[in-house]
C-alpha cells in the first residue's frame, strides 16, 4: 500500500529564532517509520499557507501540518474548511492559543506522536465580518494590543512584551458601546473587550472561556465590562486560573449568530491576527467543517 500523502508547510516566522532546518530534521525522524509521504514547505509570504493547503486538498493529500502559531495555523486551515484532508498542528507561535485549546503538546516530538498516533476530531469554523476563524476573533482590548505587538520586531515576542502592551493599552484603548443584535435579544453595553470564542483561550494560559467547547456548533460570546486600573488588576489573575467567568464584570452568551454594531471602524482580530474592519460586524458559526488531529 502506498503511503499516505502529507504536506507540512512551515512559517519560519513564528516564535523566537531561526529553527527550521533544526525542527525539520527531528519531524523527519519521528515520521521516519509513519506510513506517510511528507513533503516540506517553506512559506515567504503572507497568505501562501492557504494556497498550499488548497492545493493540497486537490492533490488528495490525507494531512497538511502546520508549523506556525495561530495566525499560521488560521491560513493552513482555510484552504481546508469542508474537505476530508486533516490539519495537523505542530506549535511554534509565541502563545499558541489553538493548539493549547485542543490539548496538543506544545514540545515537537509530542506534536508529532499526534500526528502519527493521535485521533481526528471534527471542529466548527467561526466567522467575524466574514473571516473564518478557529481559536478566538474580537475586538476591544485584545485586537488593541494584537495590533500593537505585530508591529513590533520579531526578536520582541513571547509573554512579557504582551503583557507590557497589554498594560500600556489598557489605559489608551477607548472604550464602546456596543449594540448586540442576536436571535431574539438584543442590548447594549459599554465594553473593555469583546471575545468570540471557539476554543477557550487566547494563548500563554490567557482563558477567555473556560468551558469554550470547538466542537459543540456554538460560539462563545465572551464580554468584559468597561473597568478601571484597580478592578483590572483584580480581574486579572482570573484570566490565568480559568475563572474569569466567576467575576461581575464578564459576561458570556452561547450563539450559532449574531449582528454587533460598535462606534467606529478600528482593528478586531483573528485568531490573533489584527486586521481593520468597519461597525457593523456579522458573526455565525458552521459545525464541524474543520477536522483536526488531536491526542
């Protein structure tokens, strides 16, 4: 029997040093006595991933792995919405939301038992004003502090300068109200942030939604009140223990859609990734068109 076609595509971006050839070579030896047939890819540019992935798909490739963080992972996995071909997730970001989300091992050589032993799981795509999304999209506080931290220099990534943005646009970011138009209800409040969530965590040990579930055909509507300095500061090692929905000031609603109207165009992200959008911004959800290798 031949063995079966897999494509692992690599952002030699992601994380914090030049690393490819090193973790090319040890995929080549966990994969060394796997029945497959790996083909490596290096992306230059921006985009690149989805092109290969669709290709992939057309080739009847049984797997594509992403090397990469959660925007890598996000541009692998739209060119495989609705086809048979399985992501394959090796971590390599600076806070790995995703893959922490579904439990893969954020070492190499336990990503890649994954990918050679692991199960397959089917998983829903989100969608913010039209851009699919997996782990967590929103605007507020969070795509404030995305966009900020992709400006920065590569050498300037991981936990400590996110947090250091994190904290300088806590006082600059200004505050909306925001309409929420969902089947039924409607109603507005003033926000710090607001989360989509499909996975529970944005990454670092971040929790949005503890009890988030990328497979039960819902989203997570996840809002933090417009707070202070102080409450800010209480609030936040709530994030890190996975009980941030035990605090006043959060608010979490389960939807499959929605219409939100905010103030003004600015950034939202997704999946980590910051882009612009404008006021109005749909939101829907479509189950288990992703399927994904996980432990």
């Amino acid at each position: 029997m031949m063995d079966k076609l897999i494509k692992v595509i690599i952002n030699p971006k992601s994380g914090w040093g030049r690393w490819v050839e090193q973790e090319i070579g040890v995929l080549r030896r966990c994969l060394r006595d796997a029945p497959y047939q790996a083909e490596f890819l290096v992306t230059k540019r921006r985009g690149e991933g989805e092109e290969i992935a669709r290709r992939a798909v057309k080739e009847g490739a049984f797997m594509v792995v992403a090397i990469g963080g959660d925007g890598t992972i996000n541009e692998v996995a739209r060119g495989l919405i609705g086809s048979s071909t399985i992501l394959g997730i090796i971590p390599k970001g600076s806070g790995n939301g995703f893959a922490r989300s579904l439990g893969i091992p954020l070492t190499i050589r336990r990503a890649c038992e994954v990918l050679v032993r692991g199960n397959t799981r089917r998983i829903d795509v989100g969608y913010l004003a039209g851009k699919p999304f997996f782990n967590t999209a929103g605007f507020g506080l969070d795509s404030a502090i995305g966009w900020e931290y992709n400006r920065k220099p590569r050498r300037f990534r991981g936990f400590l300068p996110y947090f250091i943005i994190g904290a300088k646009e806590f006082f600059v970011v200004k505050r909306e109200e925001v309409k929420f138009q969902l089947p039924g209800d409607s109603f507005s409040r003033r926000t710090l942030l607001v989360t989509l969530a499909n996975g529970r965590e944005y990454g670092s040990g971040i929790v949005i939604s503890p009890d988030a579930d990328p497979s039960d055909g819902k989203l997570d509507l996840c809002m933090i009140d417009d707070i202070g300095l102080i409450e800010g500061l209480f609030y936040l090692p709530f994030l890190f223990s996975r009980r941030i929905d035990r605090t006043s000031a959060y608010h979490r609603f389960r939807i499959s859609e929605a219409i939100i109207f905010r103030e003004r165009p600015g950034p939202i992200h997704i999946d980590g990734d910051p882009e612009m959008a404008g006021e109005e911004l749909s939101v829907r959800i479509e189950p288990g068109r992703l399927i994904v290798r996980v432990p």
